[in-house]
C-alpha cells in the first residue's frame, strides 16, 4: 500500500464557471486557472501523483502547455488513473476536503462523489468527499478562493519480495 497528500488552491476569477470534483455549481465566480481549475481534482492528482512517486501535477500536466489550456480535469484524472495502472498500482480509495467559504458544496458531494468513483474506476463507497469553511479567516475566509487537500491509498498489484531485515 502507499499513501500520498495533495493540496490545491485558486482564487476567484470572474466570467469563468465554478468547477468542482466534475461538477458546475452555480456561482457568480469560477477559478483563476490554466485549465478548468477544478482544485479537488487537482488535490486528487497530486495525491496520486505522490502516492506513486511520480511528482505532482505541474510535472505532468504544465501550465505552459497550451493543450491543457481550458482542460477538463476529469481527463487529467483518467490519465493519472492510466498511468498507475500501466505501473500496477490502483486506486484503493480517496478522501478529499474542500475548503470554500462560499458557496455551500453540500448540495453537489454526491455528485461529485459518483463523478470520482467513474474516473478513478473504485465504488462509491471508497471516495469521500467533504467540505469545510474557515469560519471566516484567510483567504478561503475571505472569499478570495477555494482550496482543496487530499489523500489518496493506492495499492501495487505486486509485492516485492526483495527486501531484507534486520534479523536475517
């Protein structure tokens, strides 16, 4: 089993959609981003990312690459997901925390739940997705953005018996 962390933020940017974990929520402001700035997805990836060992998102996918200009994040998901599987590794499951201040996410988690559990190929059961507020303080507090932690077990499909111990 491995396990890997990410975090994600972005600032509020007008005459851009809010999305989040798949979902377009009604919102006068969207993110300031490259792609569609979906922050949980990008957590999720880092924390994927990081559970393989293979960097972060920004290796992956680089903001200076104009194909990912305006991407859809649920596709850089189904690509992380083919890249550990193409090392033997899969998903086990997903724990991810939205940090927004405004607007409520409660409404759309079970969307977003059933969006994961699709792109990352793991029953619903095994993705958790909840949201929090700052109780006003930072920039999450503040209204200024949204941010986003995750956590992700992934499992190899193949133990290595190579190791040694110390009472050997």
């Amino acid at each position: 089993m491995r396990i890997g962390h990410g975090y994600d933020a972005h600032r509020f940017s007008a005459g851009r959609p809010l999305i989040i974990g798949g979902e377009t929520i009604p919102y006068k402001l969207g993110m300031e981003a490259h792609s569609d700035g979906d922050v949980m997805i990008h957590a999720l990836c880092d924390a994927l990312l990081g559970a393989a060992g293979l960097g972060d998102i920004g290796r992956h996918f680089p903001d200076s690459n104009k194909e990912f200009k305006n991407i859809d994040s649920r596709i850089l998901l189904r690509n992380v997901v083919e890249q550990l599987l193409a090392r033997g590794l899969t998903v086990h499951n997903v724990d991810v925390t939205i940090l927004a201040q405004a607007p409520k996410m409660a409404p759309h988690i079970l969307a977003m739940v059933e969006n994961l559990s699709a792109d990352l190929g793991v029953p619903p059961d095994r993705v958790n997705v909840k949201a929090t507020t700052t109780e006003g303080m930072g920039f999450v507090g503040q209204k200024e953005g949204i941010a986003a932690h995750a956590v992700a077990l992934i499992k190899e499909s193949q133990v290595e018996t190579n190791s040694t111990c110390c009472n050997e």
